[in-house]
C-alpha cells in the first residue's frame, strides 16, 4: 500500500463543529452534500475518527464542499483557522500560552503541525518581537482553503501569547498546487 499525505481526524471533525456553530445545521449539510460522495459519507456517519489519519485529498474534498455551501471565501476560512485553536486547546493551556512570547508560542505551534498533518515542514524565520517569516515546505497536496486555515491558527496562536491584531499574509507561494508557502506574521 502507498502512503498518502495524510491529515488527523480531529482537524475534519473540529471543522465540521466550528462551521455548525457558524452557520447552523444547515451549513453542515450543505457543505456534507456538496463534498464527494465518499467523504460526504464518512464525516456525516462519524467514520473520521479524532485519532484516525485521512487522506490529504479529504480534508481538501472538505474544504471545496464547505466553501461551496457556504460562500465562504477566505475570511471564513481564516475565521475557522483561528477559532479551531481556541476550539482544540482549553482554557488551562490558552492561561498558560499567555506566559509565551508570540514567537514563541508560534515556534511550539509548527511543531504541532506534525501532529495534524503528516507531510511537510515548517520553519520560522527572521524573527522579531512584533514578527516572524513563516516557510512550510512539502506539504503535498495543500490548497489555497488549507493554508489559509493555517495561517489563522498562526494568528490566534499569535494573539493568545500577546499579541495583538495578528496578521498573516502570504509572501508566496500558497496556491491551489503549490506544497509550499512562505508567509509574513505581524503583530502589535
């Protein structure tokens, strides 16, 4: 059997939660019925287990069905990015986040890449105390929804260490084909 670029289950279910408390049942559904058949089925059946590791090409499946049904255009995306953060670390971790630098906190957060995704690399570069360059290298069948998810979770975990009004802007790369993506966070 091949190995696929894969993604954790709790990235697709935290997801799903986060868009039905944006925007109803209704938007799950839509977004269920607007994705390919197969990963239609396997999220509205609970087949993605929270431990579990899916195909790259899903979590994308998912993300197509999700702005699709939704009209969300990157703002949502970026919204859901940084409300996942909030939604996948409780209250006890985000108090102790406070302690951090944003650079810090930022550095630890691309180590937690690899525990959602298991493709790619990350690293942080330039750094300052109201910035950072981030660069992900080989992240095999990422589109533009995928790292501007990523990017919001950049942000908040900016903001949860202290800063503030975090910013993450793509420098290049970030498209729908690419596997690469360079990106500039700022903060005040």
């Amino acid at each position: 059997m091949v190995a696929v670029p894969s993604v954790k289950g709790l990235a697709f279910r935290t997801v799903l939660t986060l868009v039905e408390r944006a925007r109803g049942p209704e938007g799950v559904e839509g977004s269920l019925a607007a994705m390919p058949e197969e990963v239609g089925r396997a999220l509205r059946y609970g087949e993605i287990i929270a431990a579990g590791w899916y195909p790259v090409d899903w979590y994308r499946a998912m993300w197509s069905g999700i702005r699709s049904a939704t009209g969300g255009g990157d703002a949502f995306v970026r919204q859901l990015g940084r409300d996942a953060i909030d939604h996948d670390f409780g209250s006890v971790y985000r108090v102790l986040m406070r302690m951090l630098t944003p650079k810090t906190l930022l550095s630890i957060g691309m180590r937690h890449f690899h525990h959602i995704y298991d493709t790619g690399e990350v690293q942080l570069t330039d750094p300052t105390s109201k910035s950072v360059r981030l660069r992900f290298d080989g992240c095999v069948g990422f589109d533009h929804a995928m790292w501007i998810e990523v990017l919001g979770s950049c942000e908040r975990l900016a903001e949860l260490a202290g800063g503030k009004d975090a910013q993450a802007t793509i420098v290049s790369g970030g498209g729908d084909h690419d596997d690469a993506c360079v990106a500039a966070a700022v903060w005040r």
